[in-house]
C-alpha cells in the first residue's frame, strides 16, 4: 500500500472540488465583498492542492 499515492489523490480531490466550488461562487456572485473574498480563498486553495497532489502522485515511484 503506498500511502504517498493515496494522499496525493487525496489532495488531487480536494483540489479539483475547490476549484468546482470557486467556479459556482464565481457564476452566482452579485460582487459583494464576502463573495470576492470567497472565490480568492476557494481558488488560491484549489490550485494548491491540486498542484500539490499533482506532483505527489507524480514523483511518487511504483514500489511493485
């Protein structure tokens, strides 16, 4: 069981939802301040796990 894989898909998963979840504040946003806030946070963090999880899966050597 490799444990560096998993978490890598994990975080892959976490990443693409939030980056799901800042494309739907995006389209039902009316440009308040707590919804611009929103979306930067959602976004910044969506692209962090993602790349992170990205590269974790990629580097990650099969121990077959």
């Amino acid at each position: 069981m490799n444990l560096k894989r998993i978490f890598g898909a994990l975080l892959t998963a976490l990443g693409i939802g939030a980056l799901i979840y800042a494309a739907v504040l995006f389209t039902n946003t009316s440009g308040g301040n707590q919804d611009i806030k929103a979306l930067i946070i959602y976004g910044i963090l969506g692209l962090i796990f993602f790349s992170s999880g990205i590269s974790l899966v990629r580097t990650t050597k099969d121990e077959s």
